[in-house]
C-alpha cells in the first residue's frame, strides 16, 4: 500500500464516521493544483496540500459546512512510515 492509498482510506474512513455514509460513498481526489477534494452526498470538501503539513493531520474545509480534521490511526502511521 503506498501512501496516498494510507491517506485515501484514513479520509475515507474519517468522513464515513461523521456523516453515517458507506466509505465506498465516499470520493477523494488528489488535484493537479496541489489539493485533495472530498465528494459524497451533496457534500465537497477541500484540503490544500502545504510543504509544511503534518504528515498525520489533514484540515478540510467547506463552503457549507464546519471543518474537518483527517488524523491518521497509529496502525496507519505505521504503514505510511513503511511506505515512505
């Protein structure tokens, strides 16, 4: 498993909790513009990717709706450590 599918599942799975929602509902994106969009519902929530993000935390945000933090598991710290 490489690290954008490490984040991919965190995301997915982070989202899937709040909303009640399958996280194969869930649609997450990496942009040529250096952010990660989030879809599902009607939802749609963008992080910009930063140099200086921390690598277990992603921030998204809304025009709609309160912002959500993204943190990783320790089992997915551990895998992302390994892909790296």
């Amino acid at each position: 498993m490489d690290a954008i599918d490490i984040y991919r599942q965190a995301i997915k799975r982070s989202f899937a909790n709040l909303y009640d929602v399958l996280p194969d509902k869930v649609d997450v994106t990496w942009g040529k513009d250096d952010t990660i969009t989030v879809h599902f519902s009607d939802k749609t929530f963008t992080h910009e990717i930063l140099s200086d993000d921390n690598d277990t935390t992603l921030e998204f945000v809304s025009d709609s709706e309160d912002p959500i933090t993204v943190t990783l598991t320790d089992d997915e710290r551990r895998h992302l450590e390994r892909a790296i």
